[in-house]
C-alpha cells in the first residue's frame, strides 16, 4: 500500500527548528517509499524558492494557490485532468476583482503570485456575510485563514478537493495517507477522511473545528517535530532507523551507527537475509534460482543474465544479489549460501507485484522500449506500484551496502532506484547495464513519467549497453540534464564451451530429415514478431510449390508469467493464424507450422539448433539476443563430423537486434517490419548454396569469438568503479 504525507507548507513542513526539519528531511529519505505531497497556499513561484532549501524534502506532487492548482513534483506541469476538474466553473480574476471592489476592508495581495485564485488580506471584522454571499453569487467559494488570509476559489477548489481528486487518479487509499497542517485552510485536508497531525502553534480556530476527531494526533511538536513524530507513531518510518529520541535539536541528527541501520531497514523491510555489509551489491527483480515447489533450481540454460551473474559469483565474486520474493517463491526458505549467490529478498504481495511488473512495467514500459509506443498502456495506479517496489529495493541495497560500495542494477524494472538512492546514500558507486534496447529521445518522452525517468537515470554514475546505438540513444535522452551517467559499450556474450561441449555431445544423436525446418526459439511476446513470422510462411508457400510438404517451420514459444494483458492478446492472435495457415496449406500429415508452447531444456535447444536449416530471428527490437549467438556455437562445433559439413545452417537476424551489430556481415538480415523482406530473406535462406552456407558459418563462428561471460561481468565491475565519474552537463 501506498505510504503519502501531504504537508502544508508554513508553520508546518517549514516549521521547528532547522535540526528538526533536517531530522524530517533525512528521515524521509531514508524511507523513499513514503511520498511527499505539498498542499500550500503559496503559488508556483514561490515554491520553487522553497525547494531551493536543502533542508526541504523534494514532493512528488505539489497542491498549491489553496487548491486550485495541482502539479507534477518531477517537472511542475499541471496534473490533468485533475486541475481542469478543480478550476471548473472559474470566472477569473479580473470579474472577482470588479465584483468585489465594494469590499473596502479586502486588500488585495498584489505581491503574491496567484494562478486559478484571487487572495486579499482581510482583518476579522471584515469578513461579513454580505461578503460571502457576493463570493458565492459568483460562483466561487471562499477560504479565510489566521484572521487575515481571504482566498476566493473556484467553486471545486480546496485542498481537501484537491488531495481527493489526486488519490482518486492515482489510487490511494485513505489509510495510507497522513495529512498535516496548521491553520484553517487546511481544514478541508482534515476532513478528507485520512490520518492527520496537527502541529504544534496551530490555529486555536483549526483545533477547535477538529476537536474529537480520532484519526488527529496532536503530538505537541512544532512544525517538521510534528510530522516526524506523527510518522514514527504510525509506523512509517521507525524509530530505530531514524535514531532518535524525542531530545530535541541536541540529538545527533540520526547519524547511526553502520550496524544499527541495517538492522533497522530490514526489519522495517521484512528481509529475510542476515545483517551484512557488502562492498558490491547486485541487483535484478528476479532472484538467481526459481523455487519449483520442492527446492531451488537454477536457470536450465547456461546463458542469459541470471546464469552469467551466478557464475561471476561462482568465480569468488564478492558481494550480494537483491531481488523480489513473490508468488510461491515468497513462501519458500532461503537458498543456502552455498549452493547461490548471497541474496537479499524483497518481499513482494501478488497485487502490487501484478501492477508493477505485469501492468507498469510490461504494459507502459516495454512497448517504449521496443519502439511500439501505440501499444503502451499508462495508469496511475499501477505506477504507484512500480515505485513501491523500486523504493524497497533501494532500501534494501542501502541496507546491504557498504560505505562507498558499489551497485550495479540491471535493466528498466529499477530504473526509479538510481534516483532514490542518491538522495539516501550518495557516498554509492551506482551503475545500470541495460540489457533491452533503448527507444529513441522522442519515443521515451512520449511516457506520461518520461521526466521522473531522465531525473532518476541522470543519478547514476555509470550507464552500460550492448552497442553504441542504445548507448548512443540514452545520451540524448538526458541531454540538458546537470551532469550525465559515464556511458559505455560492453556486448554480452555466451558461455561458448559449455554449448559446444553439448552440442558435440548430442551430434551423434542427430538425424537427417526429410524436411527444410526453419527454427525459432524465443518467449511469447509480439517485440519478437511471432504471427509476422506466421503470415510471412503463409505467403512464401502460396509464392513457392516447390516448399509445400518440405517446409517446417518449427516454432518454441514457451508463454509468459500469467497475467499480462498484451501478450495473451498476441497469444491469441498467433494461434489463430497458425491454425488458419495449417488448414490452409495442410496435405496428408505434413502441415508447415509446428507450434511448441512450451519451455525446453537446454538439451532439447542444443538438439533444436542442430536439426534446423535455418535459424530465424526476427526481432522488432531486441537488446542482444543471445539465442542466435547459442545457434552458431551449436552448429560451429559441428565441422568435424564429416556428415555435417555439407549442412552448417543458415542464421537470419533481425537487423533491431544487438546480435546484428556483431554478426550481421555474415547473417542474413532482414526486417520484420517489413512482411515483403521477411519473406524475401527467408526463401533466400532456404535457397543459399552449402558452400555459401559453409563459408558464412565460418565467419559467423570468427565473429562470435570466446569470451566469458564472467569476464564480461568483471569488466563492467571495473567499468563502474573506475568510470563512476560523471560527465559534465552537456
């Protein structure tokens, strides 16, 4: 559940003394997932001199002019339609300023910058009901404050309207909100339903109107004090990490000790992991094993992110891996340390696991990353699961690193971290490898949170890609930004020996068919252009006689975690046409699509590999892909035996993929978003001559070359540690 203090600005937030509202301010950072919400009087000009005081906690979304503003914190543009629906009915300025003209006792505050409000200075006497009733003749309602502030606001507007409308949009729940204040005009915040403090030196008119109400405290503490004490009463940031007793300025400032503070964020966290301190912490939202019901097992293939991590650990790499625990995983003991890397769990319940990884990350994100931004699906709700997920997990590194340690992160799921922990730990070394592509400056911009992204990716020390062009895209993206990530290249590679070890193993077992089998190994997922690769043989058979009753096109498409709305819907589509080109073309028992939805193992791959004429990727993006660097590998190995000479096979890739960057000169290319070339490429496969086959697996096998994926792993280490030194602002 989301944690939301909505604080007003004078006399509360900014209120105590400066030790308190540091106190406040370090506090709230180290519990990111507690998000701040302004909720002030002041308009955008003055708060922005407000969140030039370091002592001030950045919000994530800011209330002003009494109400009848609502702002994104990130990049203070207005939050529609919120504000629209706040503003509805005003008659603006000049109209109220002529109406009330007759008012002598209102003096208008010139001085103050006012947007959607008009605000007056009036002494108590002043406020008549002849007043109120020229203010509601217009439509408009009122708000009067410390006997002298007069706001005159659209007829929907209040801060208690205004929190409503945003916890609505964004899905709050009123348990999981503390609203504090200190004057009348927070009233209508108070009424709101949720948690609330009142600090101390409030309104006696405000303690008046909320005398009884349960869901008040009244800690007797000024200002920040206040909120700070209200926060720990509740839970919400504990007493243990923050370090202090109710002393007052003279305490030390909650500078605890190493231990103490691990102790206490994972406590708070729910961590299932010893206390340590690490002087490399690896982080990734999957754990390095999957729990089967019965024990942990690693990863079938000897490829991928997972096992190349696992096996830099298992070549004594220090440090510690944090992931998420959810599903049956979450029920399971921990893996012992010697058979894993060390892991630090992040508990993580079934339903914001679903809005973050199943919604914000697979449904908002991923289609940007593969450049298919029409596919991308924004809600509010499930991106306050993303960013609870990513604050656990920047609670958990900080709590596992060291002073000074480093961090390296892996792909979009933490892209919210980099941010986070540089306000808690910036003494970290944080770099990020992604492994997906990267989308165009012009496509990323495109996400409703594009600018709390750049803001949170512009605080990592070190950014890494599989080629430059990603590289080369992420730079723009954060250009203008104050300072930039150090940016390099670093090309994943495969466990070389142990597929060639496999497939000469498997050789002898190999057996010559009948049919040109055209393979493809990949997930459920429409970035991987499954039913294109569908229609594609649709058309080449109905182009090619000569193919019916030879071609098989062999397709492993293991589903997806259950639960992601896109990919049941590509599912649905593939099956549909792989039915229609069976019946289309089906003569006897031969039909042209085999279609494998299920999971193989790595054996059963390595045999895929060897029995196919071709394989074919046709990526629409695709950061790496591994799978046609497993294939050459696989069918590399293989010369030696004189009966597989004359059949090497033929790798087609997409030219969106990184792989292409590496092998393309001796792949065929094609593009998958182009339905002619697909076909085109494909027929030419099927037609190359076995000495052009041989001679392009030869250089296929030369540009794959033999480094270790562990070595890569190291390489980036150094990388980050001795390239953590950020870039100038451009």
């Amino acid at each position: 559940m989301s944690r939301i203090l909505v604080t007003d600005l004078d006399g509360t937030l900014l209120g105590g003394t400066p030790d308190d509202r540091r106190r406040l301010r370090d506090a709230l950072a180290r519990h990111p997932e507690v998000v701040t919400v302004f909720a002030t009087g002041r308009g955008l000009a003055s708060i922005r001199e407000v969140l030039r005081d370091p002592l001030v906690p950045h919000p994530r979304w800011i209330i002003a002019d009494v109400g009848a503003t609502v702002l994104d914190g990130t990049d203070l543009t207005p939050v529609d339609p919120v504000q629209d629906q706040l503003r509805a009915g005003w008659p603006g300025p000049d109209r109220i300023r002529a109406a009330l003209l007759r008012f002598p006792a209102l003096a208008y505050q010139h001085g103050v910058h006012q947007d959607g409000r008009c605000s007056y200075h009036l002494p108590p006497d002043g406020l008549t009901a002849e007043l109120t009733a020229a203010v509601e003749a217009l439509g408009c309602t009122w708000e009067y404050s410390a006997d002298r502030y007069f706001d005159v606001l659209p007829p929907n507007a209040s801060k208690g309207n205004a929190l409503r409308a945003l916890a609505a949009k964004l899905g709050w729940e009123s348990d999981g909100i503390l609203v504090a204040g200190d004057s009348l005009n927070d009233l209508s915040l108070f009424r709101a339903g949720t948690h609330a403090v009142v600090v101390d030196g409030a309104e006696p008119a405000l303690l008046t109107a909320l005398a009884g109400n349960p869901l008040v405290q009244r800690p007797g503490r000024p200002g920040a004090a206040g909120i700070h004490a209200a926060l720990r009463t509740l839970g919400w940031t504990s007493r243990a990490a923050d370090h202090e007793s109710d002393d007052g300025p003279g305490h030390n400032s909650g500078h605890e000790s190493d231990h103490e503070s691990v102790a206490a964020a994972e406590a708070e966290a729910g961590a299932e992991t010893p206390v340590g301190r690490h002087s490399l912490v690896v982080a990734y939202h999957r754990p390095p094993l999957h729990w089967n019901g019965e024990s942990w097992q690693p990863p079938s293939s000897p490829n991928g992110i997972l096992p190349t991590l696992s096996s830099a650990f298992a070549d004594d790499l220090p440090g510690v891996w944090v992931a998420a625990r959810t599903g049956r995983d979450r029920q399971a003991p921990l893996p012992s340390p010697a058979s894993a890397p060390p892991l630090a769990a992040v508990p993580v319940d079934p339903a914001t696991w679903s809005g973050y990884f199943h919604r914000a990350c697979k449904e908002t994100l991923w289609p940007v990353l593969m450049s298919e931004p029409d596919r991308a699906v924004f809600d509010e709700r499930s991106w306050a699961d993303y960013r609870t997920v990513n604050a656990r997990f920047a609670r958990h590194i900080s709590a596992q690193a060291a002073p000074g340690a480093t961090v390296w992160l892996h792909d979009y799921n933490l892209w919210l971290v980099p941010g986070l922990l540089r306000r808690s730990r910036p003494d970290l070394r944080t770099g990020l490898f992604h492994h997906t592509p990267f989308p165009a400056p012009e496509t990323f911009a495109g996400l409703p949170v594009a600018a709390e992204l750049r803001s949170s990716l512009a605080c990592l020390d070190w950014a890494g890609f599989h080629i430059e062009a990603f590289a080369d895209r992420f730079r723009r993206t954060l250009a203008g930004l104050p300072g930039q990530p150090h940016t390099t290249v670093h090309p994943l590679g495969i466990d070389r020996p142990a597929v060639e070890r496999l497939a000469r193993l498997r050789a002898p077992h190999r057996r010559p068919g009948t049919q040109r089998v055209v393979l493809s190994v990949e997930r459920l997922d429409y970035a991987k252009a499954p039913v294109q690769k569908v229609d594609a043989v649709d058309r080449l058979l109905a182009r090619r006689p000569d193919l019916r009753g030879r071609l098989a096109f062999r397709l492993v498409c293991p589903p997806p975690e259950p639960g992601i709305t896109a990919y049941e819907s590509t599912r649905r589509h593939l099956e549909r046409r792989i039915a229609e080109t069976n019946s289309r073309w089906r003569s006897g028992a031969w039909q042209p699509v085999d279609y494998l939805p299920r999971r193989l193992s790595t054996t059963e791959v390595i045999d895929q590999y060897l029995s196919a004429d071709v394989l074919w990727i046709t990526s629409l993006q695709d950061g790496m892909n591994l799978t046609a660097k497993e294939f050459v590998a696989a069918r590399a190995a293989l010369p030696e035996h004189p009966e597989h000479r004359a059949d090497p096979g033929v790798l087609v890739l997409s030219r969106h993929t990184g792989a292409a960057a590496e092998l393309g000169e001796a792949a065929l290319l094609t593009d998958p978003h182009s339905p002619e070339d697909l076909t085109a490429v494909l027929a030419h496969a099927l037609d190359l001559a076995p000495a052009e086959r041989r001679a392009r697996m030869a250089r296929l096998s030369a540009l794959l070359g033999n480094s270790r994926p562990a070595d890569w792993a190291h390489e980036i280490l150094r990388a980050i540690r001795s390239g953590a030194h950020r870039s100038p602002a451009a």
